[in-house]
C-alpha cells in the first residue's frame, strides 16, 4: 500500500483530515507527502492510504504534484515564500571615529568639571571672607545673646514649679 | 463567625494544615469540570480549567489544541474517526 504515488490522508495532527501524495518512501517508518499539506516527512501511523494512485515520478517538484492533484480536484496549498527584507546592518565605527568621539567626550566632561571647581571655589572664598568680615562675631554674639533667653525661661518655670509645689 | 463575603458559597472551602500544628479554614475560589471528550468522556489535555471570565481573557490558541476538533475529541477518537471517514 505504501509507495510512490498512493494518495494518502493525514489523520493527526494540525493537518488531520487533509489528502496528498507519497512522493517518496524514506524508510519503513518515514514518507516524504506533498499535497493539500506543505511537503513533510510522516510517520506511517499518522496517515490512511487510500485506494487511488497517480503516475507519479519519485521526488517530483511542487508544481508537478499540483497538476497531477489539480485533475483529481484537490487543491494544492501553495506557500508563498516571504520576500526577504535586508536587515540594516549595525555599523561600526572606525578607530579613527572612535578617538574623536572620545576626546569630544572628554572635551565636554572637562568643561563641566572646571566650571563646578570653580563655584565651588567662589561660594567657599565667598563665605570666609563674610565670616572674616565680622558675621563671625555676629554670629558668635547671636549665639551667646540666644542661650541666655532659652535658659532663662527654663529657670522661670522650674522655679515656678518649685514656687507652685512648695505652696500646695 | 466568617466575614459577611465568606459566609455564601460562590468560595470552595478547604482545611489547610498551617504551622502551629493547626488546621484552618480558608477559601479558594471554584472551578469548572475539566473539559471531557464528546465521543468517550476522556479528560481532554491542554483546555485550561478556568471559570469563563478568565477564559474570556486567555488567547483562543491558548485554549485548545491546534487540529480538527481540538477541544471536542481527544486525539484518539479524532484520528478513529478520520480513518473512518477515508474508509468509507
Ligand atoms: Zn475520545
């Protein structure tokens, strides 16, 4: 029953259901089957041959076994082969590219750095100059003339406290 | 006494032993019968067992297998039934 030119149908999987043609017997187990399929290699056990055979020739072409079907009024799936589309290729960049790429890089990371040197130069000569100006004695003054008014009311209300306990 | 929402029976119960030696109550939510054969009541592989708000979310090629009466017949009786049909 098995041989080329048997017209088979496939009974599992994704394409149960759907007729071809051996076209070519692999070994006892495998056939290579072409038809309302794509062209596969199957196991015997997944197809049911049928009682008609074609004159076929072995590994004959796709559009052969669509003539040969297309007399018998089957239709043959006809895949379209996907147009190729050309990746555009990552680019790499020459030595020489790279270098200016770097000192660019570099040009940019200096400029950054000199100018935060700079503030920072400014703001701190800036604040010592206030501070030797005479702030820190303002400060120094602000800080004594504000302790004595946190301590004092402390003082008050404790000797309030006392004042109120030795009452009762 | 359970919550209010716990009390109905839209929740399956189960005992579940939790540490301390303990057996507690606690809720999970149902589910549907596997998904059976038309032909010989097989239980039929790769229907997920979800309720069918879920099932509404899940892509249909994710649903059942990819072959004639996928998710009817188990593949078994498809392939029967295929011979049969060349046979005849
Ligand atoms: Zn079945």
């Amino acid at each position: 029953m098995i041989e080329v030119g048997r017209l088979v149908v496939k009974i599992a999987g994704r394409d149960a259901g759907k007729k071809g043609v051996i076209i070519d017997v692999l070994d006892d187990k495998y056939i290579l089957i072409d038809g309302e399929t794509r062209r596969r290699k199957v196991n015997i056990l997944h197809i049911e041959p049928l009682n008609q055979k074609i004159d076929i020739k072995k590994n004959v072409s796709h559009e052969d076994v669509a003539k040969a079907l297309d007399e018998l009024g089957l239709k043959v799936r006809i895949t379209k082969p996907k147009p190729k589309t050309q990746k555009p290729k990552a680019k790499r960049k020459t030595p020489e590219q790279l270098r200016v790429q770097k000192e660019e890089k570099k040009k940019l990371r200096d400029i950054f750095r000199h100018k935060k040197k700079e503030q920072k130069s400014e703001v701190k000569q800036e604040a010592t100059l206030e501070e030797k100006a005479g702030l820190s004695e303002e400060k120094k003054e602000g800080a004594k003339a504000e302790k004595p008014v946190e301590a004092k009311p402390k003082e008050k209300k404790t000797s309030s406290k006392k004042a109120e306990r030795s009452k009762e | 006494m359970p919550a209010p929402r716990l009390r109905s029976r839209s929740l399956r119960r189960i005992f579940r032993k939790v540490p301390g030696n303990r057996v507690s109550l606690q809720y999970r939510e149902k589910k549907p019968k596997p998904a059976k054969c038309g032909n010989c009541g097989a239980v039929l592989k790769g229907i997920p067992r979800e309720m069918p708000y879920r099932m509404r979310g899940i892509a249909k090629t994710r649903k059942r297998p990819e072959r004639p009466f996928g998710g009817v017949l188990c593949s078994r009786c498809m392939r029967q039934k295929m011979i049969d049909k060349a046979r005849q």
